[in-house]
C-alpha cells in the first residue's frame, strides 16, 4: 500500500512521499525519484511564488522602477524603489549625467 500511495504522491513533485521504519513509525520524507528533479524544482519555485503572491507580503510587491529593468522586489521600506544597488546606481549615474547636460546646454 505504501508503495501505491507514494506513486501518486510522486504525480504531484511537491508532495512530500509517505515512509515508514520502526523507529518513526508513518512520517512524510521529500525524496522523489532522481529522474523527476527538474519537476520538483519548478513545483516548488511555483509554489513559493503562489505562497509569495497570496500571503501577508504581497502587498510589499513592487516591479523595479528602474527601467528596463524587469525584476520584482519586496518592497521592505517606502523608499525602496529599485531591486538591486546596481539599477539605484543606475537610475543615479543617468540623473547627474542628464543634469550635467542641462547645465552645459544652458551655459
Ligand atoms: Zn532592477
């Protein structure tokens, strides 16, 4: 029966398989058959990103202003508005570089 049920356990990558030895009794293992690891990786990327997109943080979800960026990021305080230090830098150097135009085109 163990061997039935962790059959259909393997159709879903997720699902942790069903076990069983004598010290622990019934428990919940994640090992699934090496030729489904790709299946299981991206089963459980998407069920972290549905968890991600449903739970208290999505609120906090923001796409990176800095374009054509197209990241996402968990936006941890107001001011947060890029998702790496490389695209603020970025979004910075372009600013001064269009200043430093305006200034030398009015001059
Ligand atoms: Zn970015």
């Amino acid at each position: 029966m163990l061997d039935a049920v962790n059959r259909a356990l393997s159709r879903v990558p997720s699902a942790p398989l069903l076990r069983h030895d004598e010290d622990r009794g019934l428990h919940r293992v994640h090992a699934h058959p090496v030729t489904r690891l790709v299946e299981r990786a991206m089963a459980q990327i998407a069920e972290d990103a549905a968890a991600l997109l449903t739970g208290e943080m999505a609120g906090s979800l923001a796409q990176c202003a800095a374009a054509p960026c197209d990241r996402f990021l968990l936006r941890t305080h107001a001011r947060r508005h890029w998702c790496s230090t490389r695209c603020g830098d970025r979004v910075r150097a372009s600013r001064a570089y269009a200043r430093k135009q305006e200034s030398a085109a009015r001059s």
